[in-house]
C-alpha cells in the first residue's frame, strides 16, 4: 500500500516538482477548487511562480435525489447540464431554474467571500492547471473542466493529491494531463490517504488568495 501523505501542502509540492516544466510561463495559471483544493493549488503556485485563482463550482442536483448531479454552474455565469439525464427523468424546467437560481446565489455568496471584489483571472488561451485535493468521483472536478473549457482555457492539466483510478480513467481522456501523487487500486475516501486532513475553512482559503494577485506570486511555505 502506498504511503499516506502529510497533508495537503506535501501534495502540493510533490505535484509541483511533476510539473516543473510549467515554472513561470506568462501562458499558464493555477486554479484550486475550494476548499482543501485551493491549499494544494497554492504550493503549485507558489513554487512554480505563477498566477493563483479559486475555481468556483457548484452542482445542481436532480430535485428528488439531490446527490445525483443534473449539471452544475460555475464562476463566470456557467452552466453545464447532462441533457440526457434531464430528459431521461422529465426534469421539469421550473424544477431546473429553480435548483439553478439557488446554487448560483450560494456560488455568488462564495465568489464575494473568497475574492471582495477581486475579478477572476482570465483563463482564455492559458493553459490551466486545476487542482485538488483528492478525486473521488470526479463529478465537481469534471464540472470544472466544462467551466474552463467553456471559458476558452486553451488546455487543462489536472493535478491532485489522490485520484479514484474511475475516475482517472473517465477524465484523462478530456484534458491535457491528469496527475495524482497517490493512485491507489480502491479509494473509499479522500481523508483516508492523508494524516492531516482537517476541514479548510472559507478564512483559508481567503488569506491563500490574498496573498497573490494576477502577477505576483506568493511567497511558498517550508518544506
């Protein structure tokens, strides 16, 4: 079995010497999903030297069963459905708007809390490297990957401190590159593979991105 990682900033280096060849491109920006996701992308950011942003998404759940996912909004006034779900279980549009209207209220209460008034980072043309802290899944990260892609990324790298190998094998394909520190044969929950993983709080998450704007980079933690 492979060994369990730190906590999230070890996998945030480990995956930034992984993709060292990116070090200080003008082309390239660092996007972490909140929130342990901003801590990992954060480590990328700061070693590489390069621009950090928060990848802000939520997902819309079907009305009577609100863990399966029909679609999802994202920063930037993105929606992503699964047309064929909706379809397939008569999602009425009333139904839709209505679960849409909530989420993009909570995700517009994160946008003001995370970046006071900060403008996103211009992803269009970038080549983005996405990260998280762990993959189970994949349903938030792939909504992600639709946002960016939607937003003109150019080309989406994906870095994360463990991965579901499902769920590695479902999202290679859709972007550049998928990278995992740990990629274990069975994962029944991200927090199993780190000896830290306490709950990140919104005040984290909020100092990380106050510490770098889209041309300096911030300062990295010790290893």
């Amino acid at each position: 079995m492979s060994t369990i990682l730190t906590d999230r900033k070890q996998a945030g280096r480990a995956l930034a010497r992984k993709l060292d060849k990116y070090a200080g491109r003008p082309d390239c920006v660092v996007v972490g999903l909140p929130r342990g996701g901003v801590v990992v992308a954060a480590e990328i950011a700061a070693a590489l030297h390069l621009p950090l942003d928060v990848c802000l998404v939520r997902k819309l759940g079907v009305p009577f069963q609100p863990e399966l996912a029909m679609g999802a909004v994202a920063s930037g006034g993105v929606r992503v459905l699964n047309e064929e779900l909706i379809q397939r279980l008569k999602i009425k549009k009333w139904e839709l708007d209505l679960e849409s209207s909530a989420e993009t209220a909570e995700l517009n209460r994160r946008e003001e809390t995370y970046r006071h008034g900060r403008p996103m980072l211009p992803v269009r043309d970038k080549t983005v490297i996405l990260a998280d802290d762990g993959v189970a899944t994949g349903a938030t990260l792939e909504a992600a990957i639709d946002a960016l892609k939607i937003q003109g990324a150019e080309a989406i790298i994906v870095a994360v401190g463990v991965a579901a190998p499902g769920a590695v094998y479902r999202l290679s394909p859709r972007v550049k590159d998928f990278l995992c520190v740990r990629n274990p044969d069975m994962l029944m929950a991200v927090a199993d593979w780190y000896a830290d993983f306490h709950e990140v709080t919104d005040t984290e998450v909020c100092d990380l991105l106050a510490k770098v704007d889209d041309t300096a980079p911030i300062v990295p933690s010790t290893p």
